[in-house]
C-alpha cells in the first residue's frame, strides 16, 4: 500500500503494508527520506526496517507527551503568572509575596523572597 511522506511523493511500504505504527497502531507514519526509515506521528515511535532481522526496529525511546514540546514556558507555569496578575489586577493588589504563597507555595517554604520575586517577574512576561 503507498504511503505518503510529508504529503509528496507516495512510497512504497513492502514491509508495512498495513502502514500502522508497529508500537501504537496510529496511522500517522511519516516516512523519512532515507528508505526503509519511517516516525510515528502519534507516539514519536522511530522505526526502522532491517532487512536482516525481516521485522522493524524501534531506533529511539517514545517521548512521554503525546504532542511536540511547545516552545516557551510550559502551560501549567504560565497559567500561574496569568492568575497572578489577575491577582495584582484586584483593589487592593494582592502583595506579591501573599501571592507566591497562595500560587507557588512550595517555592515560597524554601524561600519567600525568590518565590515573590520570581511570580513578579513572570507575571509581567504574560
Ligand atoms: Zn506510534
């Protein structure tokens, strides 16, 4: 059955004819430019056909997540600063130590002062 890599040309797989990732069973298979490579979209499975073995090959360890690392800060992380400055935003502002220890509390235990200091900053990245 051909498969098709990035959307272009259509490859031939002889060894995958059912074109299902061999660790999930996601047809999200990306077949890379050199032949007999293919990744799974779903997984981030990295398989490669060994003529010698006549099976496929995972060639890296699957990440944990299931989507592509997103770049800057992490959601749960920003979802803090947001709420910060919803906090700061309020008459009167909620001190930003107060607001360390309602939202990052265990960072404020080890250190209040870096634990205020730090929500600050980032609240004012958001
Ligand atoms: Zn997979």
């Amino acid at each position: 059955m051909p498969t098709q890599p990035g959307g272009r040309a259509i490859v031939k797989l002889d060894f995958l004819p059912e074109r299902k990732c061999p660790h999930c069973g996601s047809r999200h298979l990306r077949i890379k430019a050199r032949p007999g490579y293919l990744r799974c979209g779903n997984c981030d499975g990295s398989f490669r056909w060994n003529e010698k073995l006549g099976r496929l090959v995972e060639l890296t360890r699957r990440r944990k997540y299931k989507r592509a690392p997103q770049f800057g800060r992490p959601a749960a992380k920003r979802a803090v600063f947001v709420e910060a400055k919803r906090l700061r935003s309020q008459t009167p502002p909620v001190p930003w130590p107060k607001v360390a220890r309602l939202l990052t509390p265990e960072a404020y235990r080890e250190d209040p002062r870096r634990a205020a200091e730090a929500i600050r900053k980032g609240a004012g990245t958001v």
